[in-house]
C-alpha cells in the first residue's frame, strides 16, 4: 500500500483480531476517533449516523456489513443486503456494492460465503482507492490546462507564473468519503503533491457542514492552502474572478449526465454558468446509474432530521463540543440532503476512465470504457 494510501484512510480491515474499523467522521475536525464495526447493526448504524458518509464509502461499509452479518448468521444474505440498501437512500454506489456482493456469494456454498464476502470488501476498498487515483491523474490535467491559460492571459507585470489556480468546492469528496484520495479532491491532492500553486475555496455546506469539518480537516492535513466560505459566497466569488474551477462529487449520475450531490451543488452550477466557470464533476464510474435518465425527476432525494437544521455544534472556548439551537421551537423545518444538477451545466465528468461530456453520448462512452475495462 502507498504511503499516501497508509495515511489516506477511512476504513480498512486489520486481518489480526480480524476487524473492520473506520474513523468515526461525526467526530471530526474535533478528535479522530477510530471505531470498529462488529455487526451488522452497526454497519448499519455507522451508514445512518453518518460516522460513514460520502457515495462511494457507504457501498464499501455495506460491503464489509454484509460480511460482519454472515459472520453473526450465515443464513441472513438477503435480509442482510435489504437492510444495508435501506440505510440511505440517495447514493447509488450503496445499491451497487450490495447488488455485486449479492450476486457473487449467492453463487457460492453458503459456507464459503464468509471468506469470500470479506475477500469482496476488500477488493472493492482497493478498486475505488484505484479508481479515485484514476481520477485524480485525469483530472490533474485539466487543472494544468487551467492554469496554463491562466498564466498565459495574465500581464506579465501581475506575475503571471505565480498566478495560482482557485478551486471551489462543496461538501467532501475526499478520502474521508471514499476508499483513497478521493473524487473532486483527488486532482487537487495530485496537483498539490506535483508542485502546481492550488487554492481551494471550501463551501461549509450547511447543515452538517461536512466542507467545515471534513474538507477543511483533510486540507489542512496535507498542507493544501484553502479558505473555508459560507455557502452563499460562492457566487459573489466567481463574478469577481476568484475561482477558476469549481470540481464536485456526485452521489448518482444519470445516463444523459445529471449529477446528484450534496444540497446546494446546483447553486453553485448557476453561478458557474451564469460567471464562464468550468464546472467539473468528479466520480468513479460505479456512481452512474444507467437505469435512470432524468435526475431531476427520478432520482430519490434523501431528507433528514430537523435536528440537523435546527441546531449547530461545534467545539466551545472550554475545549468541550457543545449543540446549541438557532431556531424558534415552533419553526417548520424541511431538510432534503442533495439536488441535481442538469447536465448541460456540467463542463465534464472527471472518471477513472478518462474524461467524458455530461451528456448522453459522453455517459454511452463510459459505458463502452467500462465494458472494456472488465
Ligand atoms: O451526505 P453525505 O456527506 O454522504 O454527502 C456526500 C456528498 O454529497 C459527496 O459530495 C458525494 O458523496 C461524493 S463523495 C466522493
């Protein structure tokens, strides 16, 4: 395993006191608390809960859920894989991971299940570390074609061979959200790592700010010069030339190329649009839902506590996390964690297969890729 991938992850299986552990991310930027999962339930807990989150995780925690269940009860597959699918609705790669495990071990003797179940976890945290690398080198040279012409079309007397490459970006799709390096981060932890001047401009992503605690953490982490923004700012930014690019995640993209992700991508895609600001999504290619074409209409939009809006956490000046409420009691609250962003608001789908237009035939070349690839 590379270094970066030792000190880049989120879950992983320790073959001694064999043990699926994760880092428990509604924890984070606080305390990095590492957990272990020993059943089922709490596979199922750790999805719900969020100590997991981020499409391409989930569908590896089922993955490994699967397993704990069939160590507990050899006999529970499907029942299993019905109450893993249950955990969240949105995120397509959750429903992939299971449909493939399912597939697989339904083929075997139910005493080999076990053994393979966990060899099929494993295998799919190191395809999508693979994939999300992938992804990284093919968009690490957009990002270099970006500043280039950057460079380029700046005066000389603004230092033009300083200029630096603003990135914004929304919610966390980092390693924290994936098997390694991440998706919309992967191409800026590899233009960091190859010496190219990157700022990233980090939406808080209300309500459960996971820009604030995850995405700022990660960057922090590794040395990636970034300034936390509210989600509103984004577009006041990009009238006034500050971003240069804007690269997300997505939960499920459809077979014309919409993109859904975290609650408040859309915004951001206007704004892009509206300002001439590229806007990249950046997935593996198990995050394509070929069943479904029209995102706006088709894909099911998760909604989630009104606990999540109503209240704000955070560390207090006594060093201890405190909650505290800022709404009237008696308010109304609807909480609907992502949208869908059209496709020709998309500049490009960012995959481990290449880079693709968001559109019908840019996805049927994925496909054909994908094809391929087996
Ligand atoms: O609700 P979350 O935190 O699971 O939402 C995560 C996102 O929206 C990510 O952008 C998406 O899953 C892509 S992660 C590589």
């Amino acid at each position: 395993m590379s270094e970066h991938a030792e000190s880049m992850r989120t879950i992983w299986y320790e073959t001694e006191g064999d043990k699926v552990c994760i880092i428990d991310q509604t924890q984070l930027p606080h305390a990095l608390q590492i957990i272990t999962l020993e059943t089922l339930a709490d596979a199922c807990r750790a999805i719900t809960d969020m100590q997991v989150r981020g499409a391409p995780l989930i569908g590896i925690t089922a993955a490994f859920g699967v397993y704990l269940s069939l160590k507990q009860n050899p006999q529970c597959l499907l029942s299993a894989c019905q109450q893993l699918a249950a955990t969240r609705p949105t995120a397509i790669n959750l429903q992939w991971a299971l449909t493939q495990i399912q597939q697989e071990l339904q083929a075997l003797d139910t005493a080999d299940q076990i053994g393979s179940a966990l060899s099929l976890a494993r295998q799919l945290l190191a395809d999508d570390a693979g994939a999300c690398s992938a992804i990284g080198d093919n968009g690490l040279q957009i990002l270099k074609a970006l500043l280039k012409q950057k460079q380029q079309s700046q005066p000389s007397e603004q230092s033009g061979e300083n200029a630096c490459l603003n990135i914004l970006t929304h919610c966390n799709a980092g390693w924290l959200a994936t098997g390694g390096w991440g998706t919309a981060l992967a191409p800026i932890y590899k233009a960091h790592q190859a010496g190219l001047p990157v700022h990233v401009w980090v939406d808080e992503t209300r309500p459960r700010n996971q820009g604030a605690s995850l995405t700022a953490w990660e960057l922090a982490r590794s040395g990636v010069p970034h300034t936390l923004i509210t989600d509103n700012a984004g577009g006041h930014l990009m009238q006034h030339g500050m971003v240069d690019v804007c690269i997300v995640g997505s939960d499920r993209t459809t077979r014309q190329g919409d993109v859904c992700n975290k609650i408040g991508t859309y915004l951001k895609a206007l704004a892009a649009f509206d300002n001439d600001v590229p806007f990249y999504v950046a997935l593996p290619a198990s995050t394509i839902d070929f069943a479904v074409n029209d995102g706006v209409r088709e894909i099911p939009i998760e909604t989630r506590s009104a606990d999540e809006v109503n209240y704000v956490s955070g560390l207090a000046d006594d060093g201890t996390v405190k909650r505290v409420r800022i709404s009237p009691p008696a308010t109304g609250v609807s909480n609907y964690g992502f949208d869908v962003t059209p496709a020709r608001l998309v500049s490009g789908l960012i995959t481990e297969l290449g880079v693709y237009p968001a559109n019908v035939e840019g996805v049927a070349k994925i496909a054909e890729a994908m094809a391929a690839d087996q």
